[in-house]
C-alpha cells in the first residue's frame, strides 16, 4: 500500500483513462448527465453511522446491481450537487450502468464511530458485535431495501486498503453479494505488505503513510477541515532516514505519542496476537460469492496481498469460485495506465486495456446482470520477459519443475550443485552506509524500483552478485520463489535482501525514441526482491540471535513470479544486507530494533557459502514448453 499521501489517495476510485483536462471534463459530464447522487448515513448494528453516497442511474427503465466501494480514502466531494469526476475504476464500468456505493469506513471521514487499522475480525458475542464484515453486511442490507429499482444483487471491488475491505466481505457474506474483487488487497501488515516484509519493517513506505493518514480525527469531518500531515524537511528521503539516526529518533521528534499505529508498532515489534488477528485469510471460509482476486507482479505495496489472498480462498474453500488475475502492474496499475510499460521496460501491449475489457468488466457484468459471458481461466497471468497472458488451470501451475539455481565461486550462478568443499564469499556491512534500494535522489519511495536496473548496486563491494553463462534456451519461471542461505556474519543480528534479476544481451537494442538515454545492453531488470530479518528465521515469534561466526542457515520465500528469461538474456542473483530506506536498518546486533540508539548501529563481516556441504540456492520453478 503506502498511499502517496491521503489527497492522492482520493483518486484511487476516481482513476482515468484520459490523459488530458477535456477528456476528465468529459467524463465528470457523463456522470452529471447519467446518474443522480444520494448521501445516507446507514445506521450500522451497534448504531454508528456510515457516511455513504450512492449514485443512481437516471435511466430508470430497468433495475441495476450495486457496485459497492468501502474506504478510509473518504468518498468527497461531499454534497448531494458535488459530483465524483468519473464513477468505478475505469470509464466502461461507468458507462455500462451500477448503482456506485461509496462509504466512508467506521471511524474515517464523515462516518461515525473509532476507526481502527486492519480492524481485526470480532471475537465478541451478540448482537451488537461489529467488524468490517457486519458493517458491509448492514450496508448490503440497507441498501437492498431502502434503494429503489435495484435488482437485488450486489458486487463490492477496492484497491490496496479498499482491498482489505473488499476481502473482509467475505467471511458471512449478505446473501445479496455475488461478486467479490479485492484488489492489491492489504492482508497482512507483518509478512508481506506494506508496513513489514518478513518482519522488517518497511521504514519509508510506513513513515510517510502515518505521518499523513494516520494523524487523529477527532470528529467525522470533511478533508478540508481534516489534519494536515508532515511536511518533510529534507527532499532526499536516503539523507532524511539516515540522518534521523534511528526509528526511536524518528518517532521522538516527529510523531511523540500522537500516531496511535506508530505506537503500535513500538509496542509489537515481533508477530504476536496483535499482529496475527489483523490478518484475515483464517476466516476466508465457506466463502459463497464469486470472487476475483487482482494483483500486480511489480506492485511495491500488496503483491503479497495477492497471492496469499487467492491461495488462501483456495485452501479453505474447495470448489470455491475464485479466480487470479496477474500482470505486469504497478499499485492499481491496470486501472491507471493502459498497461503497456513500466518504467523503462515494455510489455508490447496495452495489458490494462486487456485485463478492463476481457475480464473485470465481464465479470460484475456476468455475476450482477447476468448478461454475457465470462470465461477467464483459473489463473489469468501475464509472463514478462515473453511478453504474452498465459491461463493456467492452477496457480501455481502444475506443469512446472522445481528446480535449484546454486550460487558457486567467482560470481557464477548455475543449476548444478557446486562440487568444491571450501567456498565462500566474504564481506563488510556497515549499516551507517546501507545500500540504497535505488539509484538517484527520491523525495518519495517510487513505485517503479520494483522493475528498475540494478547495476548501480552491482558495483558496491557489499553486495554479492552471481549470474548464469548467457541462456542457451528461453527459461520461463512461475510461482513461488524460496531462497535458501548458508551465512555466517560476525554479528548478531542480520538481515538478508536477495534479488532476483534479468541481465540483458550487451547487443540489447535502446528504445526508439530514447528520452532518457537509455543503455539497454547489460540492463540489469529487477524481477522480484525480498528481505528477511535473521533474528526470525525459525520463529517470528520468537527471535533468535545469530552465534558469531557459526554457519546458519537462512531460508524464505519471495513473492510469487512470472517472468520469462529469453535465450542470450543471464538469470543474476544479488544478496545484500540493507536495502535503505525501503527497509529500516538492521544494528547487526540483537535487540529490540525500535528502541536502538546510533550507537548501536555497527559493521559486521559477513560470509555467504556456496559449496558443496554449505550449498547456497534459490528454488524456482520452472515452466514445462
């Protein structure tokens, strides 16, 4: 997730198309023209209010579906005559006819109530017990029969933490709820999304987002009465988290005790029952509506959400109707960009034209109104590298072979098992000077790291780099990547970034135009990275510290992928220890990192081995031709 900030957020369901002022004019048009705007305040089970607008289809010669949006975004423009500039998440939706349904969630904005993060499911009983899940059931109710000239079916969708809400539908849906679309869903804010990767906590992207969203509401209030979130001080964001000395400092002087979540943070800072009842996919059972779960590979905020979302209905829901879509996009990229490129990498077609046309909009078509048909397989996955959609009756797909990718001496990767018994590579890791998880100078974390080229960290000592001979053959990976270490490192405490990357030919041709100059030939694309921090590598429960000096094993998975490495193209491997400011610094010694001081902040000698008893790895699958 991480919301740029909370006015940008605002947009998330108000994205378009357009590129231009007049094609948005348009658009706002439309909506005035076509649709009469509603606000209600639904009363919920226990009596709390929810801001809701509803905007209605002035054609009244046949009944309409809800479509349904739940967010802590607010729904402004707020006023019965203050119109939304475009209705859904992308103009066909808009164009084909809903009843939109905007809340604002429990707690934020207009609606009544305390609003809590990732609201955990309620372990309360009666009937006055609420959760996401009782306010969107009270919401469906309501609006089925309060609402004229609705046909009686509902569909809610959300990106990122609309997304969450999306999911949390699910666990005793309202009958009227046939069509489930979390997005990029939030799922669980210490593994994988947006506040912590495998429990280290994502400073940059955690920061920003609560110095913003995060600043109390006192009472249900419009935006532009609403809190004012920081200004930053410092416009280069490595400088800024650097200089802060550490998180303790940063919370002391910008954020005291006023952050409630900040504080939590402070409080959890293992995987504890805080953490593990805000995540939903346990209670994903018996789920009934159809659902389609939508992801990007290059999102920077919920890929994980993605696929623990899909892979979670699957498990515990045998026979469910539930399906993946997965491209080649960027937070919320296949409604806010046609899709066909990301950063400096082209995917040679309009991906989100594609996903909009053939598949979202059929779907809520086919699960609300009952018109047409929808045929999308079980796992609608778009492979770069290749360039082309796959459909897969499982995800992951089971025409796979696993295989290992063995790291072997002088910077050489392969798949065969290195034969040698005393091999190693050694080096130093000074968390005062951690290494970027970017070229350049960002004021922000920019979602476009996730695909970018890497040689800038190719050439610092403290990061080891290993890559193929050029491939003789195409090489198509799919699923669930494991990385599997042997370490050792002199201090207590570590944590480990491996990258997984895409070398090009040194004949790569530039693109044409090239306003960025850029050099093809050698480019280093950034397929998938993940950090893990050492202490939780058997227990995120229950860190362990490292024995200074003993080879220790270090084992996790990356999020999933779907990339083809075409033949004359080198499959490279990074590992380092920092990946600053995307990542908050390790010490490198064991402690409770959110109460470190500077001083605590110390280098470390580091060992990776690779031979053939301490045989370092990473397990992908590849796909059967």
């Amino acid at each position: 997730m991480m919301k740029r900030f909370i006015l940008s957020a605002l947009l998330l369901f108000s994205v378009f198309t357009a590129s231009n002022l007049d094609a948005q004019e348009t658009d706002s048009a439309y909506v005035r023209s076509h649709y009469t705007k509603l606000e209600r305040q639904i009363v919920m089970r226990d009596g709390v209010k929810l801001f809701t607008s509803i905007y209605l289809p002035k054609d009244q010669t046949k009944k309409y579906p809800f479509l349904i949006s739940r967010t802590p975004y607010t729904v402004a423009p707020y006023g019965e005559d203050k119109y939304k500039l475009s209705l859904g998440t992308f103009p066909a939706l808009m164009r084909e006819g809903f009843i939109f349904v905007y809340q604002d969630v429990r707690g934020k904005w207009m609606s009544e109530g305390t609003f809590e993060d990732v609201r955990p499911q309620t372990t309360q009983k009666g009937s006055k017990a609420i959760d996401e899940s009782t306010d969107t059931y009270d919401t469906i109710d309501w609006l089925v029969k309060n609402i004229q000239n609705n046909n009686g079916k509902a569909g809610i969708s959300g990106i990122s933490y609309p997304g969450f809400y999306s999911t949390t539908s699910l666990p005793n849906a309202h009958p009227a709820l046939k069509a489930v679309s979390p997005q990029a869903p939030v799922t669980d804010w210490f593994m994988g999304d947006d506040f912590h990767h495998r429990g280290v906590l994502f400073l940059n992207d955690a920061f920003r987002f609560m110095s913003s969203f995060g600043v109390p509401r006192p009472k249900p209030i419009t935006p532009d009465k609403g809190p004012k979130g920081l200004v930053f001080p410092i416009k280069d964001n490595y400088r800024f988290y650097l200089e802060a000395g550490s998180i303790k400092n940063l919370k002391d002087k910008y954020f005291a005790d006023s952050i409630k979540f900040w504080n939590d943070l402070f409080k959890h800072p293992n995987l504890d029952t805080f953490w593990k009842a805000r995540v939903i996919l346990p209670h994903l059972t018996n789920v009934k509506p159809a659902v389609m779960v939508v992801g990007g590979f290059f999102d920077a905020e919920d890929a994980y959400g993605t696929f623990a979302t899909y892979k979670a209905i699957e498990k515990q829901n045998p026979g469910a109707n539930n399906i993946l879509v997965a491209g080649p996009w960027y937070h919320g990229g296949w409604v806010r960009s046609d899709g066909s490129y990301f950063g400096d990498i082209q995917f040679g077609q309009p991906t989100s034209t594609y996903y909009q046309q053939n598949i979202e909009l059929p779907f809520f078509k086919f699960y609300l109104k009952g018109e047409g048909n929808f045929n999308a397989a079980e796992a609608n996955i778009f492979v770069t590298g290749s360039n082309e959609w796959k459909k897969f009756k499982t995800w992951p797909p089971a025409e796979t072979e696993s295989r290992n990718l063995y790291l072997h001496p002088n910077g050489k990767l392969a798949f065969t098992k290195v034969g040698r018994t005393d091999s190693w590579d050694e080096y130093v890791s000074d968390p005062n000077a951690p290494v970027p998880y970017q070229d350049g100078v960002q004021d922000r974390r920019t979602r476009e790291y996730m695909i970018d080229d890497q040689r800038f960290a190719a050439r610092r000592p403290d990061v080891k780099v290993y890559q193929t001979d050029a491939l003789t053959e195409d090489i198509t990976l799919t699923g669930p990547v494991l990385a599997n270490l042997v370490v050792s490192t002199t201090g207590t405490d570590a944590d480990y970034v491996v990258k997984l990357i895409d070398v090009y030919p040194e004949d790569a041709p530039n693109p044409a135009p090239n306003p960025k100059n850029l050099i093809m030939g050698g480019y280093q694309m950034l397929v998938r990275g993940e950090i893990m921090r050492g202490k939780y590598r058997n227990s995120f429960e229950k860190p362990e510290a490292f024995v200074p000096g003993a080879i220790t094993k270090v084992n996790y998975p990356l999020p999933d992928v779907a990339h083809t490495f075409k033949k004359g193209h080198k499959i490279m491997i990074q590992i380092q220890n920092s990946w600053f400011p995307l990542a908050d610094r390790n010490p490198q010694k064991f402690m409770d990192i959110y109460q470190a001081q500077p001083a605590d902040f110390q280098k470390a000698i580091h060992k990776i081995y690779h031979d053939t008893n301490n045989s370092s790895f990473l397990t992908v699958n590849v796909l059967k031709p």
